[in-house]
C-alpha cells in the first residue's frame, strides 16, 4: 500500500470534478461518481480494489434490474484511492434512491460513497430524501461528528473497514 497525501487527495478531487463536468458536456445524463470512505493516508490496496469492484458490480446490477441505460463506464485504480464514474440515461432523483438503498442495504454499503449530479452538475443530498445522515462505522453516532471531533483513531477505522470487506469476501 501506497501513502498518498493530503495534496494528492485534493488534487484528485479536482481531477473528478473536471471528469464531471467533461462527460456533462458530452453527455445528456446522470453522473454518478463512487469512491470508498476510507480515512488515513492509504487509500489503495486489494482490498479497497475488491470493494470497488463490488459496489460496481452492485450498481450495474441495480440499473439493469430497472433497464437503464448506461452511456459511459471509467473505474480508475490509483493511489488516491479506487473510483468509478458512470452517466446513465435516467432522472437524477429516481437514479439517487437507487443509490442510496444500495449504501443503506448492501453489506458494503457504508463503505460506498456514491454521488449522484443532476445534469447541470448539483449533487443530489441525502437531505433531499429525508433520510438519516450515515453511521460511524465503529460507534452509532453520525460519521461526520465522529470524524469532525476525530473521536476515532484511523488505525481503528481502517481495522473496521479491513474486517467488512474480509468478511463479505468469505461469504
């Protein structure tokens, strides 16, 4: 495994906000953008690979279940961490529930950072649905004030992370 840093962790985020507005302009669709919620500065190993590979797997699943289209595929392993980017041919709203029931359903799914952009590039919230805001994967409060207080180590996190994928794996 790889380190990767701070700046190449943002910078990467650049990078797949300029992805999105590319395929936006070159296709009349939805984008949505996955990537894994791992914390720390490693961000890629076999394991976070199979993870992703998973969730694509799942999403592409789902789509054909309800006959969607899809215009375009790009999943990326790199040191920033695995990522796909999609555009389906179907409304932004229907395709961000889709979405969420597999982060709220599948066995991964709390791993899964799914984002879900309308045409015009505005990501879809899961306030829009009044859905609950995820879990921390180690305790019951919220993820975003467990990791705004760092009331986790990463090395613990990361542990939790490495034993849900293992486990899902043996299945």
């Amino acid at each position: 495994m790889a380190s990767c840093t701070i700046v190449e962790v943002l910078a990467a985020r650049d990078r797949r906000q300029r992805e999105r507005e590319q395929v936006l302009s070159l296709y009349d669709g939805t984008v949505v953008s996955l990537q894994l919620n791992i914390p720390g500065d490693e961000k890629d190993s076999n394991a976070y690979r199979s993870a992703l590979e998973i969730a694509v797997a799942e999403i592409k699943s789902t789509i054909q279940g309800v006959r969607i289209d899809i215009l375009k595929e790009s999943v990326q392993f790199l040191k920033t961490g695995p990522e796909a980017l999609f555009v389906f041919d179907t409304y932004p709203m229907y395709l961000k529930e889709l979405m969420i029931a597999i982060e709220e359903q599948h066995p991964l799914g709390r791993l899964f950072d799914i984002d879900v952009y309308d045409h015009g590039g505005v990501p879809l919230s899961r306030t829009n649905f009044a859905i609950s805001e995820r879990k921390c994967l180690v305790c019951e409060n919220l993820a975003k004030v467990c990791g705004r207080q760092r009331a986790h180590d990463t090395s613990v996190i990361v542990e939790k992370i490495n034993e849900m994928i293992q486990k899902y794996e043996q299945k």
